[in-house]
C-alpha cells in the first residue's frame, strides 16, 4: 500500500555543517522539503512559522539543546 502525503516538510535540525549537508542532500533526492536550522533557537523559529510534518532533531545544540526543544 502506497501512502500519499498532503505535505512532506521537515525541519531538520543539525548543527554540524558537513553532515548536515549529507543528509539534507539524501532527503531531497527522496523529493522531501527541507528546512534546515544550525542551533535550537533557529529550529523554534522555523517550527512555528513552517508547521513541519516531522523534525529531525540532533540532541547536543548551541544556544537551545534537543531536549529543550521537545519540551517547547
């Protein structure tokens, strides 16, 4: 069974440049919309202007941490 999404954004929130590029990069070959954030204060801000469907979220942040983040 095939399931069809009305939205495929994610945020996508890492705050090493290289592997965050690897893995952007693979999403969108998936034809995913990615949005990217560096640190925990930029990931809240484009979840809630963005509304993503799911957040890839790296734990260990500057500014703002994972965890911090999930309890926003």
């Amino acid at each position: 069974m095939d399931f069809i999404l009305d939205s495929e954004a994610i945020l996508f929130v890492e705050d090493d440049r290289k592997i965050g590029n690897i893995i952007k990069g693979h999403l969108e070959q998936e034809n995913f919309i990615v949005m990217t954030a560096c640190d925990g204060e930029g990931a809240l801000l484009l979840f809630y202007k963005e509304e993503p469907d799911l957040i890839l979220l790296d734990l260990m942040l500057s500014k703002l941490g994972g965890m911090d983040i999930l309890k926003k």
